[in-house]
C-alpha cells in the first residue's frame, strides 16, 4: 500500500515475445495511472522470449524508473499462473491488476475497475466481453463462435456467477489473489476459468466491468487446437469437481 494509506496497483504483465506491444502497453498503462492520480507498479514477468522483450523491458526500466517498471524474468515458458505467483511475491501494492500484454486490453478500462471495486468493495472486479457495451473485435466468426461456445457451456456447468469466464483482465485484492493461487490446479486458458469458480466456493464478491477485446496487434495468436482440447478436458474436471 503506497504511504498514507492510499491504495497502490500493481499491474502483472506476463510477457513471450511482445517486443512490439510492450512499449506501446507500458506507455498507456503509466499515462492512465498518472491522469488518474492512482499509485502503481508494473511488473513485467518475461519467460526467456528469443524476441528481445526482455531487453525491451530492460530499457523501459531506465526510462520510467525501476520503482513503475519491475523486470523479473524467468528462464523459460513456465505457465501463466506460476507467472502471476512469480509476479505477486515482488507486488507491493495492496490490488493487483492482470492483463495481457498484448494490447488486446486497454488500460483505459482499469480506472472504471477501481471505481467499481470502491462502488461494491468487490474483492474482484472482471472484465466482461459478453455484458453491457462490451464485445469483440477483430476476431473471425470461428474464434468467435469458440469463445461464445466456450463461455455458454461454462455458464451451464459450472454456474459461475460471472459473464466472462475465460477472460484475462481482472483486478484482485492481493490477499483474494493469494488465497485463490493457492486453490487452482489448472494451467493455460482453463486457469482464468476455475479463478472466478473458486472465487465463487470462498464467498468472494465480483464486481463486472464490461469492455472491448481487441485482438492482438502485433505477433501470432497463441490459442491453437491443443489449447481447445486442454480447455475441455480442464472445464470437465472442474464440473467433477467443484
């Protein structure tokens, strides 16, 4: 928590080859905390990207501060959840914000989080694709088709109270994102899914903002059919088991 007890943010950013999009997304990211008088931190978690990210981000140190830019690197692809663990043991703020650092999420939406997590005292606040003026864009109609067709057959089985389950832009307590790290079992894009579900088992309040989803602007989609198959399986074992 910054000094006086104000509140600080800290901004995990899980990165693979994004040389292109990181400076563009850390620019954003500071200006929108700056006009919003919102203290913060961003830390980027690079899993050895042969692109130079990591260089990238090095240099984006120099030039806003080690104190806004964290750079903890690991040596390879490891999982995005051992990347937010990772990320959160350097965290000093008191929420922690998770996103992609592929500019399909516009920190222009964080300061309407913020406001909805002190409207409610939500414990998390999520970003929904599927509510309000929400929506997708640059998607064809297959990806979009599998996105819809993923959420509906969450929303029937497991009955999450939340719209969007498979998204990856949301603001936690850090103490919920603790808890809640400690509880998940799953890995890839079945890991956002069972957050929001556990939240759910431990009496968590969510809070929904809706927002646009932009698809990525530079570098390649990393959802292929292995990530399908694994989601399948990971949302069976989560109607087994919750």
């Amino acid at each position: 928590m910054a000094a006086g007890g104000a509140d600080k943010f800290s901004v995990l950013l899980p990165t693979y080859n994004e040389r292109e999009n990181l400076p563009l997304v850390v620019w954003l990211l500071a200006r929108t905390f700056q006009e919003s008088g919102n203290s913060f931190e961003i830390i980027i978690i690079d899993d050895g990207s042969p692109d130079g990210t990591q260089e990238i981000a090095e240099q984006l140190e120099k030039i806003y501060g080690s104190d806004k830019i964290l750079l903890r690197p690991r040596p390879r692809k490891l999982g995005l959840g051992t990347a937010y663990i990772h990320g959160m043991k350097h965290a000093t703020g008191n929420f922690i914000v998770i996103m992609d650092a592929d500019l399909s999420h516009h920190p222009k939406f964080i300061p309407e989080f913020i406001r909805k997590q002190k409207e409610g005292n939500f414990d998390i606040v999520s970003g929904t694709r599927y509510k309000g003026n929400g929506g997708v864009y640059g998607w064809d109609l297959k990806r979009k088709l599998i996105s819809r067709g993923a959420n509906f057959l969450t929303q029937v089985l497991l009955r999450p109270g939340a719209s969007d389950l498979t998204g990856s832009f949301r603001l936690y307590r850090k103490e919920v994102l603790q808890k809640l790290m400690e509880k998940c079992v799953s890995k890839g894009y079945v890991f956002q899914m069972e957050m929001i579900v556990r939240a759910r088992q431990l009496g968590y309040t969510i809070g929904e903002v809706p927002i646009s989803f932009v698809d990525r602007v530079y570098g390649e989609s990393k959802l292929g059919g292995n990530e399908i198959v694994s989601f399948l399986k990971g949302l069976l074992t989560l109607f087994a088991t919750t």
